[in-house]
C-alpha cells in the first residue's frame, strides 16, 4: 500500500531535467551503480528483476530496458528505487538528479519501444487528496 501513498500534492514549480538523454546507454548494473549506496540490497534487487522482466520482448526491448522498468515497480519498503528516484526528481537540487541519468535513459529508452495505450487508469490512495485539487 506504500505506493499508493506516494503523492506529493505541492505545487512546487520545478525546472525542466536536462542532460540524461545524452547518457550512454549501459547495462542496468552500469546504469544503477552510483545509486548502490542509497538503497539497501540494491544488487540483490536488480538480479531479481532481471530474472523476473518480461524478455523477450515482443516490442523490442533489452532485458536491460525490460528490468529498468520491472524494478521500477518493484516494492521492498523505503528505500524501493522508485521511492527514492521520486523523491530526487522533486528536489529543487538538479545536480542530484545527475546520479540518476544512466538509469533514466535506460528507462526512457525502453518507455520508447512500448506502445501507446489509451484506456482510464484507477488509482486506489488510502488518503484524502481531493482538497488539494480544485476543479
């Protein structure tokens, strides 16, 4: 249930993240080597995901870009990857988002291969976030 309470509903006005587009593209170990020191048993997890992702893919991805995304789902508690990966990109510090970028241009490259689907998509939150939204 932790994902679901993972909602920042500041207004807060952040610049643009420039930069990890001209990364270049590695393996997930490569890519997520600098982030080891943030979350516990990281490595562990990134052979999980491996393991776990979706490959072959029908649309193409590597089973690098495949477990970019699975472990991006992945829960393990607070330090999950993608807990602490939100929380640098709504930090007003963008030169700590730096670490990140081999990761997120592992992630967009793979986000780019997968189709586009149109459908609603619900989500359950065990909290009031309507008053912080107005119509």
């Amino acid at each position: 249930m932790n994902r679901f309470g993972d909602i920042d509903t500041s207004n807060k006005k952040l610049p643009p993240v420039y930069g990890y587009l001209s990364e270049k593209l590695v393996p997930i170990e490569t890519a997520l080597e600098p982030i080891v020191p943030h979350i516990d048993h990281l490595p562990h997890y990134i052979k999980l995901a491996k393991k776990h992702c979706h490959f072959p893919s029908e649309h193409g991805l590597t089973q690098d870009q495949s477990a970019a995304v699975y472990i991006y789902t992945m829960e393990w508690g607070d330090t999950t990857l993608y807990r602490v990966l939100n929380k640098a990109l709504r930090s007003e510090d963008r030169q700590a988002l730096k670490i990140w970028f081999p990761y997120m241009k592992l992630f967009d490259t793979a986000l780019d291969k997968l189709p586009t689907v149109k459908e609603a998509v619900w989500r359950g939150v065990s909290l009031d976030i309507g008053k912080h939204f107005t119509k």
